[in-house]
C-alpha cells in the first residue's frame, strides 16, 4: 500500500507530464499560426476568392436611381420602366475565375424585357461571356441565351429553357473561365460547354480581362417572339434582384495578373485546370436532350459554307 508522500511525488509528475504536453500542442499551434499569417499575402497574390457586401465588388452605372444596393449591401435590384433599364458593372477586372451569381428574375409578364448578366472587355475586338434572359408572357417559360464572343466574334449561341421558374426564387448562374474551356451552369449543373479550339484556328477568350456587367433592359424589338410580342408598361416598373456575389478567380490591376504566371498554385484553385468529370457530363447531356431549344451548331440553314469549325470539336 502507497504512502501519501509517494502519491504526492507520483502526482506531481503526471501533471508536469500533462503540462508538457499542454505547452507543446500551444507551441504548434502558435508556429501553426505564425506560419499561416505569413503565408497568407503569398496566397491572395495567387487568387481572390470575393463574396459578401455586393457594395465592395459593384458600380452602379446607369439608371439614374433605378439600380439600388440595399440591406446592407447583401442585395442589388435593377429596375426597368419606360422611361429607361439600369445596370451595373463589377469594379474589378478578371482574366479567367470561377464566378458565382445568384438572381430571381422579373416575375409576371416580362415580355420584352432582357436581364442581361455578363462578361465583357473594352476593346474594339471584344471577349465577352454570355447569359442573357430573355422575357415572356405570364405562364410561359424564360428563355435563357448564351452566347460566347471572341476577339469581337460572336454568333455562338446556345438557347434554353429552363426546368424551374426563375422568377419564384433565387437560383446561381456561375461561369467556369479558364485556359482550357468555359462552362456555363445553373444551380451546379453545367448547360453549355464552349472549349478552346485555338488549335484549328478558332479564337479562344484568353488574353483580354473582362469586367462584370448586368443590365435589365427593353428589348421588345427582338426579345420575345421575334418582337411580335411588345412590353406592356402597366407591368412596370420591372424588378431583377441579385445576391451571393462569389468570385474565385485571377484579378487584373495594373497591367498584371493576381495569379503567378497565370496559373493559381494553390490547391483550392481546382477550378483553374477543371474539366467535366463523367457524373458532370452526363448532367451535361440530360440538359442538352431536354431543354436545349436552339443550337448555332445544328442551324444549317445559317451556315450555308459549313458550319463552325468548334462545333466538331
């Protein structure tokens, strides 16, 4: 039976044994997090992932009071009425990213009215990158137009219909951008996949920054049937609202690239080398059979001399 001094003697060292473990996991912890602060500058110069306050990333540039951003910043709504749409454009520049926007469209009878949301450079010879929706009448469906411009070339478009009502919630419209390919996807399920065919001739959005923009507008001499159906302005003002801003993706300032050489080395930068897996293909597919409704690559009465060579890729 142990004496009270050698249980004393016994207790004392197993709490200097806990209290040496208790300094060693704090001293990790602390090289863990001096490594980390320092770290850190290195990895925003590979990438920004941008959310939040739609304030930080947004200009509102016409509209004369029509664009507001309010709650805080948590919400953007563009207004149309028949005196003039509104707009807006993001402040930074991108040269590829993975960009994520939730919307809820105009509700009722749209008819005429385009929301566009988009990816655009300045120049002469432009990129630019596409969704635009296209309003109808009360009880039927939006159309969604995509379209893929490069070096100021466009007439790539892609249509759909979509498998939900736009207007009754907010649903993510993201644009996957990288050297490799751009795929357009709603709610996670890809629609359109547009890949660079440089390699026989056909120019590929790769070098031209490219700011954000949306505008809400009237389009009734084209938008909706052809422009047989006209905007009926005792529906105005019209409403498209916006949230959930993301943006991870390489920003442009100064003439240079927030991504090493154009290429993020982080690892959570998937996006930048990211293709279609087999389960993404597939999603793919079940869209392109079921809610596709017009296809550039399939009109031939369009491309009389053949049509585009991308579209054999």
């Amino acid at each position: 039976m142990l004496h009270y001094p050698v249980i004393n003697l016994f207790c004392f060292h197993f709490q200097t044994y806990k209290l040496h473990i208790y300094f060693s996991l704090q001293t990790i912890f602390m090289a863990f997090t001096v490594c980390y602060l320092l770290l850190l500058p290195l990895l925003g110069s590979f990438f920004m992932v941008a959310y939040g306050n739609l304030n930080q990333h947004f200009d509102i540039t016409w509209g004369e009071g029509r664009a507001k951003i309010p709650n805080n910043g948590e919400l953007l709504t563009l207004s149309l009425d028949k005196a003039s749409g509104s707009g807006f454009e993001s402040k930074n520049e991108y040269l590829f990213g993975n960009i994520d926007m939730q919307l809820k469209l105009v509700p009722g009878n749209s008819a005429g009215t385009v929301t566009a949301y988009y990816l655009k450079s300045p120049e002469t010879t432009w990129d630019e990158i596409d969704f635009e929706f296209l309003g109808n009448l009360s009880g039927d469906p939006y159309i969604l137009h995509t379209n893929v411009f490069s070096q100021g070339k466009g007439n790539r478009e892609q249509q759909f219909y979509l498998w939900f009502d736009p207007t009754a919630d907010f649903h993510t419209y993201s644009i996957l951008w990288n050297p490799q390919r751009i795929i357009f996807s709603v709610d996670g399920t890809p629609i359109r996949e547009f890949k660079n065919s440089e390699s026989i001739g056909v120019p590929f959005p790769k070098s031209q920054p490219m700011r954000i923009h949306s505008s809400l507008w009237n389009a009734d001499d084209w938008a909706t049937r052809g422009g047989l159906v006209k905007t009926d302005w005792t529906q105005a003002p019209f409403t498209a609202s916006y949230r959930n801003f993301k943006a991870d993706a390489c920003v442009w300032s100064n003439g240079a690239s927030s991504c090493s050489s154009n290429s993020p080395s982080s690892t959570t930068s998937t996006w930048f080398s990211q293709e279609l897996d087999s389960t993404s293909q597939q999603r793919l597919k079940w869209v392109q059979n079921n809610y596709l409704i017009y296809n550039y690559c399939t009109d031939a009465k369009r491309f009389p001399q053949g049509i585009p060579p991308e579209c054999n890729v």
